[in-house]
C-alpha cells in the first residue's frame, strides 16, 4: 500500500499509474469535475505527441497541498482511509498537480524540450520550451508557448474561457508543427548564449525585476500593472545573491536566465504561477538582451 504524507511533505511526487488512483471528483452528473481527470490531461497530451510520431516521456508529476480553504490541493477522505489503510493513495483527492514530460524528438546532452502540464482549481495551463538538464530547468520562452483554459497565449486576459477541446487544439497545433516553431526556440537560445552578460545588465536586470514586482503589487493606480510579474521578492533576492556571489565574465544572457529560473518550479512554488512567471522572465531577459545589440 503506498502511503501520501501532505503534513510533512507539501509537495509528492507521483506516477500517472499513482493519479489513477486517487480519488476521482466528480460534479452530481457524474461528469469530473474541470472537464477532465488529471490523469486523463496527462495522458491525452502524451497521445497527441506521440500521434505527430514525437516521442513524449513522462519526466516527473508532482501534487501539491495549499491553502485553498474551500477546495484545498489536497483532501485525505476518512471514510476510504477506512477502506485502504492510513494516509492511503486511494483515499486522497489531489486538486494541486504538475507534470513534465519530455519530447525526446531532438534531446542533447545539456537539453531536452519539455511539456509542463498544470493542473489546479483555476484551470489547466499546457506550456512547451527547452528544459535545461542540469539545473533542471524548465523555461517557457514564449507567450505563443502557453495555453490556458482561463486565460490565452501568455496569460493574457480574457473574457471566455477556452474550453478543454479548444486547448487541446493549441496543443496538436504544437504538435503539427514542432520542427518549425523548435528552430524558432533554439534561434532565440542561441541568441541568448551569444549575448554576454555584464555586470551592468546584473544590476540593470535586477532593478527591472524590483520594478515589475512593485507596479503588480503596488495599491497605485496610475503605477498598477496586472500582468504577472518575473519574480517575487523572495525570488529576485535568492537569484540575485546568487548572481552576485558567483558572477563571472563568461556569463551569457542564458546563464542569467537560467539562474533567475531555478526559484521557478512546481516544488518551491505555487503550482498555478510558475507558467506565467516564467513566460514574464524569458520576456524581460530578452528585451533587455536585444535592447544591447
């Protein structure tokens, strides 16, 4: 019997074989509630990779607790603990999941391109770019590389919702597709490895990141932006000492970013913003690294 524990560990990491599982929820018609079990998401994104003859992987599923008073990420149900034991697979209900899986089409050494799939009570997010192995990096280049269900490419607003059918669209779209918008990806990479990093971009950089945390989180009218920010405070100030401790000439504008992005993944943040953090990183890192050219 495998056993879950929330209390000690905020964040599990599980297998689809594990999500199958657990608990289903589902609205009085019996429907899932969503639209669609997590499982079934990550299953369905896998097939239509694997439909355009890519070769998709799981990499890993996280499932997170948080602190959603009315629907919590995660809920231990007493009455199947009863059935299955204590702290058993089967008696929770995770609303608070995130898979990575790998698109093995054009793996190197030092990279492959990953799928992030999140899955949460806002809505399902699906991004794609490159995943940096080492640092276990994975970074959204892109807004064209994100869909949501509540909110399109980017995290831009809008009023409808997309639906699942429409999001999975995008997704075969991404699909269709790969080898031209993978050149476009591996284009701006290259051009970030290309862009050295200099001490003045450091600071630059990190001032632009204070600037864009205070106009989303700022009271002000006139200052107010909504867009998601790169980095929380916390955030910027880990990366930052990072950079700063260990700062070297030879570093590029890839270096850098990928610095910035180690704060951004599914087990030491909350789940529903890591896509869009990371949509807001690469953008401010590419617009100053092409404002030096």
């Amino acid at each position: 019997m495998k056993q879950l524990d929330f209390k000690t560990e905020k964040v599990q990491t599980l297998t689809i074989d594990d999500l199958r599982q657990t608990y289903k929820e589902n609205l009085v018609t019996g429907q899932p509630v969503g639209g669609i079990y997590h499982y079934e998401l990550i299953a369905q994104v896998m097939e239509i990779f694997e439909n355009a003859g890519l070769k998709p992987a799981i990499q890993e599923i996280f499932a997170a607790d948080n602190r959603d008073s009315k629907r919590p990420g995660v809920t231990l149900l007493p009455q199947l603990e009863e059935k299955y034991g204590e702290r058993a697979l089967e008696a929770h209900l995770l609303r608070r999941v995130y898979a990575n899986i790998e698109v093995r089409a054009d793996e190197s050494e030092d990279m492959v391109t990953c799928l992030a799939v999140a899955y949460h009570q806002k809505g399902i997010q699906v991004g794609i770019g490159p995943m940096v192995r080492v640092c276990h990096n994975q970074t959204i280049l892109s807004a064209r590389d994100v869909v949501s269900t509540y909110s399109w490419q980017g995290f831009r607003q809008r009023r409808e919702e997309l639906t699942i059918e429409a999001l999975m669209s995008c997704v075969k779209d991404w699909a269709r597709i790969y080898g031209d918008q993978q050149q476009g990806r591996m284009s701006t990479v290259e051009h970030l490895k290309s862009q050295a990093f200099t001490r003045d971009d450091l600071y630059k950089t990190i001032g632009v990141l204070v600037e864009k945390r205070i106009r989303h989180d700022t009271g002000n009218k006139e200052l107010h932006n909504s867009a998601p920010y790169p980095l929380n405070s916390s955030q910027i100030n880990e990366t930052a000492e990072t950079l700063i401790s260990n700062y070297s000439s030879e570093f590029s504008f890839w270096d850098a970013l990928n610095c910035f992005n180690t704060v951004l993944k599914p087990d030491r943040m909350d789940i529903p913003q890591v896509l869009p953090q990371s949509v807001a990183l690469a953008e401010t890192l590419l617009q100053i690294a092409y404002f030096q050219q």
